[in-house]
C-alpha cells in the first residue's frame, strides 16, 4: 500500500490497540455527486453471478424483477430469521467478492486522514451486536392496489420484505473517526461494488449523523455466521431503522463530503412522490429515511385453514422502539381484540405476536394494528405515493376456512 492510504492506515491500527473491545448485545454519478470524480471503485475484488442470487430460491416468493426474493413469513416462528428464509433485494445481480483483494476506502473531502481498509483490518476492531430487522421501503406496496385501489410502480411486495437477523459490525463512526472526518462533514455517501447496478455501484448518502449513530454498522456476519453474499459479503452497512436502501451491500467505497448529496437514491428512488409530498431539496419529493410501524401475520396470501381452535402468530416492527399492543380485527377494524405480545424485546427487532381464533367455516379477513411504546399507530389512511413506499395501513389479511 502507497500514498495517504498507507499513512492512514498505520495511524488507524495504532488508534485499534488503544481502543478496547466492546461487543453489546443492544436491545435491539447523476448530476450533483461530487463523489463520481473520486477514486475509482475498487471493483477489481468483485465478480457478479451470472444468476441473480447465490442462495436457494426454493422458500420464496420470486418476483419477476429477477432481483427480489420475498420472504414467506409463514415459514418463520422464531424471532430471528434463518439466513436461508431472509429476504433478498438486489439492484442487479449478487456479487462474488474475493475477500483478499477486497478493500474499503474511505475517503473525501471532510476527511483529513483517507483510508484503505482489508478485511483483516475490519475484523480486528471493537466490535457490536445487534439483533436488527431490515426492511425494503417498498414492502407492503402491493396493498396500495389491494387495500386502496391504486396500483404504484415498483415490485409489488406483499408483506415479506422484511426480515430480522442477528447483526456483528464495527460501529462506521469509530472508522470515519480513524479516518479524521471534520467537523464540516455533511454526508457520508456508501458505494457498494455492484457496477451493474445504477450510478455503476450502488449508492445511499447518509446524513453525517446518522453515519455517527453508534448503532450504525459496517456488518460483517449474520446470524453468526460470515455474512451471506446475497446479504453484501464482505461488508454491508447496517443502519438501523432506516429504509432498507441505506443498507448498502459489497460495501467498497464510503465518501464523506462537506455538502449534502444528491444522487439516484434521494432524488428520484426512494423518494415519496405524489400530492401530498413536497419536494425537498433536489429531490422529487420527500426522501425516506427512518421505517414506518407495521404488522403482518405469518401466514400465507390467502392463508387456508382447516375449521377449529388455533394460534395464529405474527411480527409488528416499528423504527421508533418496542411494540406495546397488537390488535387484530374480524371486521375490518369496526372492532378490535387485543393480541399477546412476545416478550422480550429488544431494540431494532421485530417482535412477535400472538392470538388465539376459533376459525369457523367461511371466507374471512384478519386485519392487524400495531401500536409502539413512544404512542405511534399504523393509520387508517396513508397518502398515495407514485413508487409505493412506506405503506403501513392495517392490512385486511384474506383467510378461507373449510
Ligand atoms: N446494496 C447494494 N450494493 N446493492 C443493492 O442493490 N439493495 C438495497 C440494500 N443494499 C442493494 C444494497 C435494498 S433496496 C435493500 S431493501 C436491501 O439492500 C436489502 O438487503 P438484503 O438483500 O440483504 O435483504
């Protein structure tokens, strides 16, 4: 290693020996990016597969995008999700990283210190524990057609787009602070080394305190295990509560800069677009950002199920903290019953609920309502948005009893 990088990096492993190891189980270029003159990618590392996904398709819901694999939340009781049933959303296509020629740089100009990080380098330091649910900002989009009548673009998810794993990453704050990020550092933007995908690599910009949360990670494994290549072996920025979008996967390149950026991911995707959305900045609309609370039952669109007593069970999330009630409805939410909620919890999971229905013969809806700690409901009523994201309306869940 040469130049900056090399300097920096010496400086960066002296400032590992001195810091401690904490593992905490917490509970729970378009136009206007500076960052496309930068170094070039270290693409070198990755190779994409010629099929979209390296894991068994076989447990999901395959969308005809050829780049999103639906979890079946019936095939999940537990309150992690096994890697082989988790959720996949690709721009393009899984990469194949080899993790010896693989380096992260970090770089920019609200840094004073640029860096360029091995894999070896990453697993050395002080590392955290988070057991984390991770959620596309379209899951549930379906319901815009089903439930309001008005179909968005986008995949149509129905309610498995989202999953929760057992998380270990380095806090991204102690890297960029190793890196000397200045206090004029605005935005933090992640490249990811997947050069199919738009912006030639996938990119999320975060804002500089977000980045310096110290509950954002770069995650190395899942589950305890190395984290899968679908997930973004080698390294994936975990960012929890945020739109699953800013989980960028084959983590390659991380840019902090003194101004805010702009790029595919805030301008025009993942942005909510429509009437009753203001354009914010240079995007289109309103970016999203943090999740919104929800719930959804495990059990297969429609769920057919045979007459008699039973438990049907469930996950509700919410970006904002534990789930104080779930309530479920036979009339589409004339009248509600409460559900038993799991305990315990932990922050940034999902949690599980549960009821008892004696199912009598007949087609039937079970909406669920969500409610968290800090006193936030999933609405009646969300406005429209054109890309779908973000729904969290109760939905009506279709049930044929024989
Ligand atoms: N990171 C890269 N490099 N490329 C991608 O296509 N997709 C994003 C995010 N990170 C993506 C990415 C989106 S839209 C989502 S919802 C999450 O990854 C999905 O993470 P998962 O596939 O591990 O479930």
């Amino acid at each position: 290693m040469s130049g900056p990088a090399s300097i920096g990096r010496r400086r960066f492993l002296r400032a590992l020996a001195v810091a401690g190891t904490s593992a905490v189980l917490a509970a729970c270029g378009e136009a206007g990016d500076p960052a496309a003159d930068a170094a070039p990618l270290t693409d070198d590392a990755a190779t994409p597969q010629p099929s979209a996904w390296f894991k068994d398709t076989t447990p999901f819901l395959v969308h005809d995008d050829g780049k999103s694999l639906e979890a079946r939340l019936e095939n999940m009781d537990a309150l992690i999700t096994p890697s082989r049933f988790f959720f996949v959303r690709n721009n393009s296509v899984s990469l194949e990283v080899d993790v010896d020629a693989w380096r992260l740089a970090i770089e920019g100009d609200a840094v004073t210190n640029p860096l360029t990080l091995t894999y070896d380098d990453i697993r050395t330091l002080p590392s955290r524990t988070l057991v984390c649910y991770l959620e596309c900002a379209g899951n549930h989009r379906a319901m815009f057609g089903l439930v309001q009548g008005r179909q968005s673009t986008g995949t149509q998810w129905m309610t498995g787009g989202v999953s929760n794993g057992e998380w270990v990453g380095v806090p991204l704050r102690d890297v960029l602070n190793s890196a000397g990020i200045t206090d004029e550092a605005v935005s933090a933007l992640l490249i990811g080394l997947d050069t199919e995908s738009p912006e030639q690599g996938f990119r999320r910009a975060l804002p500089v305190a977000k980045a310096l949360h110290p509950d954002t990670l770069l995650a190395y494994s899942l589950n305890g295990e190395d984290l899968p290549r679908d997930h973004g072996y080698p390294l994936r920025a975990l960012v929890p509560g945020w739109v699953g979008s800013s989980n960028v996967k084959w983590l390659g390149r991380i840019v902090v800069l003194k101004e805010r950026l702009w790029t595919r991911n805030n301008t025009t995707s993942y942005v909510l677009i429509g009437d009753d959305y203001a354009p914010e900045g240079q995007a289109l609309g309103k970016v999203t950002t943090t999740q919104v609370i929800k719930s959804a039952l495990a059990l297969p669109w429609p769920a057919l199920l045979n007459a008699g007593r039973r438990e049907i069970h469930g996950f509700a999330h919410s970006p904002h903290g534990p789930i104080r009630t779930v309530e479920w409805s036979l009339d589409s939410g004339r009248t509600w019953r409460e559900a038993a909620v799991v305990e315990p919890q932990v922050q940034y999971s999902w949690a599980r609920f549960a009821f008892e229905w004696d199912a009598p013969p007949g087609d039937h809806t079970i909406t669920t309502r969500a409610t968290d700690a800090a006193g936030n409901t999933q609405p009646d009523h969300i406005p429209f948005n054109e890309k779908g994201y973000l729904f969290n309306q109760p939905v009506p869940h279709p049930v044929q009893v024989s």
